[in-house]
C-alpha cells in the first residue's frame, strides 16, 4: 500500500491538508472519518462496518417513533393524517367527476336520462383491523373510514 511507504510526519500533514481543503465541509455537515488500517488489517474494516451500521439503528422513521414510542394509532401519526387528507382530497375529486360526467351524459341524452344510482352512490365501507390484508386499495373511502 502507498501509505506505508509514507513517513508519520508526512502522512499527518497529508491528513491534515485532506481534513480542511477537501473533506471540511463533509466534516461540518456531519461526516466522520474513520481511519482503516493496512490491508491485513481485517479488524480496522470490521470497526468501520460496526460504525456505519450502529449510526443507522439511531434514526427510526417519524411514523415509527409516533407508533412505538409516543403509542399513537394509525389514525393519529402525521402520515396518517396525511393520508386520510390525501384519500379525502382523492374522493372528491372522483366525486365531482362523476357528477360532471352525470351532468353532460343528461345534457347529451336528455333530462329524463337517469345515471344509475349505484355509480354516484357511496356505499360505508365496513371497518377494518389495520393489520387485515384484505384492504380495498382500489376504494379510497376505505381507507379513509379507517382512518377516521
């Protein structure tokens, strides 16, 4: 390897000159650097590795810190909110779509022309355990009543 065949004094100025020309706004923003030794050295690259995956187990997402730590449901955690937000916004578009669409088709046909009930009609969808596998992705105010 080339740094064995530097000298101490030189390898440390080298160091030193990597740190603040290019490696210092790394260095501000966070990043470590993590010495490994020469390539026999199998126990350095281990640390290393050990380091990296250590970091990692400290930053749980937001929605697993709401869930596990601060015990709120589903419903509660900010995705959750987001969620029922984004499924609502979803419905009603489709909602006002279908009554656009009802609109046009009677103008087309005539005013004695009736959609069918059952296109317009928003049935309840029954409540379901979060943990159920069987939730109807293709209906958002399933969800949404879930998350109500």
């Amino acid at each position: 390897m080339m740094w064995e065949r530097v000298t101490l004094e030189d390898g440390e100025k080298r160091d030193q000159e990597l740190r603040g020309e290019y490696w210092g706004k790394m260095l501000a923003d966070g990043s470590v650097i993590h010495r490994a030794g020469s390539s026999d050295d199998q126990m350095s690259a281990q640390d290393t590795i050990d380091y990296l995956l250590a970091k990692e187990a400290h930053y749980p997402l937001q929605i697993q810190r709401e869930l596990v730590k601060v015990n709120k449901s589903l419903q509660e955690t900010e995705a959750g909110r987001h969620l029922l937000h984004m499924l609502e916004a979803s419905l009603n578009l489709y909602k006002a779509k279908a009554t656009r669409l009802k609109s046009l088709t009677q103008e087309e046909l005539g005013s004695n022309w009736e959609l069918p009930k059952d296109i317009l009609e928003t049935r309840a969808p029954p409540k379901r355990d979060f943990t159920s596998s069987s939730l109807d992705k293709r209906r958002p105010e399933t969800m949404i009543e879930y998350l109500k």
